[in-house]
C-alpha cells in the first residue's frame, strides 16, 4: 500500500514537472548552444524625459532576422544619462555602452551590462568612468589582448583609448593606452587585422585606418601616443556627413552611413563597398568608391547614424538606425539603389543613437 501511494506521489510530481516545462512561452529565446538566432541592440540617447519613470536607453528587437515579425521583445535602464554609442563582445557576453554625454549632464563613462546567456536579459554591471570619455562615438575590441578601443570623436580628448579587461571594470578606469588625434573629428569603430576603422569627418575626411592599433608603442611615463602618425584617409566619393560604420569580413563588406544637410526624405545613404579587403591598405589620399549605394525616398533614410551587418555565413541583413525619421530599418545586403527596406520599426519620440547585433548559427 505504501509502495502504490508513494508510486503515485512520483507520478504526480513527474507530470507537474513535464507540464512546467510544455508550458514555456513560445516566444522564449532560445537555448544559445542549440539554436540559431538573432537579436539587435538599439541605443537611445534619451534622458530625464519624465520626473516619474526612468527612460529605456536599450531596447532589444528580436528576433531580427525573422520574415513576419520585426518588435522590441524588451527594454532595460542602464546607468547610462542618455545613451550613445554601444558595442557587443560575443566572447564576454557583454554590452559596453558609453553615454551620450549630452548638453548639461556630465556623464563621461561606458557602461558594462551582462548579457543572459539563454534569455538575453540586461544586467547593470559595472562602468568605466573617466574625463577623457567626454564624447564617445565608437567602440572595437581585441580579442587575443582582452582590450577595448574607445574612440573619442572629438576635442581636446579626441583619440582612442584602450581598456584593458573591460568586462571586470567598475568605477574611474585609466586606460592602457592613450592613443591621440588632436584635430580629428571621428565616428564609429570596427578593427580587423590590427587595423582601426573610423569615418573621419570634416574637411579631408573620409575612411580613416589606424594601422598597427594593437602595438602602438606609448610613453611610459603618460602611457600616451601621437596615433595620427599610424593614420591613412582615403576620401569617399561624394561623401558629405559620414557616421557610424561597420567591416563584415566574413562577406568582406564595408558599410558606412551618410546624409547630406537638407533634411529630405532621400537626404540619407549607406554606402557599401564590397571586397573590401582589396581597398583597406591603399595608400593615404586614395579616393574609394562605393560599388553601391542605397539611397532614394522609397528607403526612409534621412539622417541615418549608424549601420551593422549581420555577420554569420548566412547572414542577408544590414540594419540602420536613423536618429532624423526615429527608425530603425532593414536592408538585404545586396540591396542597391532607391529600394525599400524590407522591414522597419519606428522608435517614436525615442531617438536612436546606436546598435549593436548578436547572433548564433545552428549548431
């Protein structure tokens, strides 16, 4: 009699487990070991809008890649004042993202938020603060020394500076390394192959490459370098207010936006430069051209300030953040020309600064 009751208390147990366990949401995300996906991080520079609730400055769109679906699946508060430009680790798990420093908030840190490993939720984890951080406009990292690049676009503290073992900083982090440009006016980041990628903006601007970035040598007494010595230009065609860029080696595809100043609906462009390996160590003062360009009314782009390409094998998006039209697009890779996107989202009176993409292929 025993044995059958205690039977059937197992029994009951094991049903209630199983029927936990069916009952999980369709829509959870994915175990990240098993399962391919894809889920973009946009950045809003937002701050102090309401005395009551705190604004969102992350959002998550997943899952990005999907062709009937393309929402905001989440929302976090970092400790970001306003948000500006963000940047994913695969290998940490980690988001970095530098505040926006904005007019009247002094803010000059980058935020470290962890990423969950099977349900992508955000975690305020730490920040690296420092004075010299006052106008961020873009981030890369080096995998094999655990360092990364902080690119200060402009000013007095314009040049790059690297952070060695970002994921464990908290609070006033000196860097390793502080590589200037005085004089330079720079956006966005991407490293490949001990190359920095920046748009360098302004008269003589265009795609500036920082050649040997992981070995610049510094004075040991001020761990400071003259980085424009390793710098090459090479001025981009018709370019006119160059932003936020991105190099996919796997397709070896270089991406950069640009708008012009009128404001018009076909004012915005992202210029695609493919094979571009072939390119990236031409002599300074080579002009390069885009082999496309995607531009025109029926895209929406306007004031477009940041591009990522999804970087797997298989991947077939690029995604745009537009701070003018407050979108955020979706663009075949090989798009060219004045082509809709086959997916947006509008961010409302949210304005997007930033974004950042993860994905997995199937294992």
């Amino acid at each position: 009699m025993i044995k059958k009751r205690l039977f059937q208390y197992i029994f009951i147990i094991l049903t209630a487990v199983v029927g936990f366990f069916s009952c999980e949401r369709n829509d959870a995300e994915p175990d990240l070991q098993m399962r391919r996906f894809s889920r973009l991080y946009v950045s809003f520079e937002g701050f102090g809008s309401s005395n009551t609730v705190p604004d969102s400055n992350v959002r998550t769109i997943y899952p990005a890649d999907s062709t009937s679906i393309f929402r905001f699946s989440q929302a976090h508060v970092s400790n970001a004042q306003g948000g500006g430009p963000i940047f994913y680790q695969f290998t940490l798990e980690t988001l970095f993202q530098a505040s926006a420093n904005l007019n009247g908030v002094n803010d000059t840190s980058a935020y470290i938020l962890n990423v969950g490993r099977s349900t992508g939720v955000l975690k305020n984890v730490g920040r690296m603060g420092n004075r010299l951080f006052n106008s961020v406009r873009g981030m890369a990292y080096h995998e094999l020394s655990n360092r990364l690049f902080i690119v200060n676009g402009s000013g007095a503290n314009a040049g790059v500076y690297v952070m060695d073992s970002p994921r464990s900083r908290t609070g006033f982090a000196p860097p390793v390394k502080k590589l200037q440009t005085q004089g330079y006016q720079m956006w966005g980041a991407a490293y490949a192959n001990n190359k920095l990628l920046v748009s360098r903006l302004g008269a003589g601007g265009g795609l500036c490459v920082f050649d040997n970035i992981t070995t610049v040598d510094v004075r040991p007494t001020d761990s400071i370098a003259d980085l424009r010595s390793n710098a090459r230009t090479l001025p981009i065609e018709g370019a006119q207010n160059l932003r936020g860029l991105c190099y996919d080696t796997v397709k070896n595809v270089l991406a950069i936006a640009d708008f012009s100043n009128d404001g018009a609906a076909s004012s915005g462009r992202i210029l695609v430069f493919e094979n571009f390996s072939e390119i990236i160590n031409s002599v300074t003062g080579t002009m390069i051209r885009p082999t496309r360009i995607i531009t025109g009314e029926a895209t929406g782009l306007t004031q477009p300030v940041e591009v990522v390409i999804d970087p797997r094998e298989t991947g077939t998006y690029m995604y745009v953040a537009d701070r003018g039209s407050r979108v955020i697009s979706r663009f075949s890779i090989s798009d060219d020309g004045n082509v809709a996107p086959n997916q947006t989202l509008s961010t409302g009176n949210q304005i997007p600064v930033g974004l950042a993409i993860d994905v997995r292929a199937q294992q």
